[in-house]
C-alpha cells in the first residue's frame, strides 16, 4: 500500500466540501455523502463529558507524556461511525490539519507539543470502522505503509503522537456502530486558534 492514498492537498480539499452546523454550540459536521463525519466541540451538546475528558487519571497522562505543567485542552470530539455508512479517514497526519488551521502553531518543547487522546465508547476493530496506524512513519523517506490496525475496547485510552500517520476504514459492519471521544492537550503557548464549537 502507498504512503498516501490521497494528496495532502486532495485530503485538505474533502475536508474542505463538507458541511456543517451548529447544534448548542458543538459542530456538526457532514460529509459529501450526508453523513456525520465527526462533532467538534461535543461537550456542547453533552457537558458532562468535559469532566470525563479532563479526569485526573487523563490529565495526569498528559502532563507525563509532554513533560509540561501547563497544557490547553485543544480538542474534544466524537466520531460517530454508524453501520455501513461509508464514514472514513484517508491517511493524515494531525499535525498537517493543526498547522493548516493554525499558521502559527509552534512545537515550543520540541517533542510535538500535542498528545491525542482516542477512547472508544463502541468496541473498536478493522471490520466496524476502526483505527490504523502506521508506526514505522516518522520516517517519511518510505514510500509503503506498515499499517498497524487498532483493536480497542470500551474503557481503553489510546495516546496518539500529532506525527503519526494514521486514519481509518468505513465501518463495514450491518449491525454494530463505531463511536469513539477524541480529547487533545497541548503544551500551553503551542496553539494560537481554537478549534470551531464548544
């Protein structure tokens, strides 16, 4: 398999033709098919799941994994993957998208500055849409992917560097849904744009 299924730039333009709305403040987004690709800012629409995503135990993580004593919350989202709706993420780096929406995104402590948090509500696997990485991409001088997919129950925590290639497959499943929060804190000083909603 190629590195890239897709461009960098062909990537950025699907992202770019989706739709959205605002629903108590949390963004809903769309795809070109009418699905909802993902909801940025979810804790709009459910409050209580910004005290589940700022837990001690999560937080403690952080903190260790970028070795800071001050962090942002820079993102709370869920991708709501419903059976055989053909939702999916090409290969992406997060960080492409954090410069891209933020210019003057700055890695102030040299390490990616940005850790991602992935906690499945739904169990996660290949066949219902689930996560893959590839964990041999720092190095971007390999032109195929080592793709690693992500088997992930409910109640797992699963801590992504904003450099790792990854993305995801359509949930194939008839009967069985893929929902998975997204969190992320970076090293405060690192973000200068807030992402849209909640």
């Amino acid at each position: 398999m190629k590195r890239y299924e897709k461009s960098r730039e062909e990537t950025f333009k699907d992202f770019q033709l989706e739709h959205f709305f605002f629903l108590e403040g949390s963004r809903v987004v769309l795809n070109t098919k009418k699905a909802i690709a993902r909801i940025n800012g979810c804790c709009g629409i459910e409050p209580d799941l910004s005290q589940f995503i700022q837990s001690p135990k999560i937080l403690y993580t952080f903190f260790e994994l970028l070795g800071t004593n001050d962090l942002e919350h820079l993102i709370a989202q869920i991708h709501p993957k419903l059976p055989v709706d053909q939702v999916a993420f090409p290969a992406h780096r997060d960080i492409d998208f954090r410069k891209s929406f933020d210019p003057e995104w700055q890695d102030i402590l040299g390490n990616g500055s940005w850790v991602i948090c992935i906690l499945p509500i739904d169990p996660m696997n290949q066949n219902n849409g689930g996560l893959w990485i590839d964990p041999k991409s720092f190095n971007e001088s390999s032109s195929d992917m080592d793709i690693f997919w992500v088997d992930a129950q409910p109640g797992d925590l699963f801590f992504l560097h904003p450099y790792i290639l990854h993305g995801s497959g359509p949930n194939e499943s008839r009967d069985a849904s893929r929902k998975t929060l997204l969190t992320g804190f970076c090293a405060y000083g690192a973000n200068h744009r807030a992402y849209p909603g909640a």
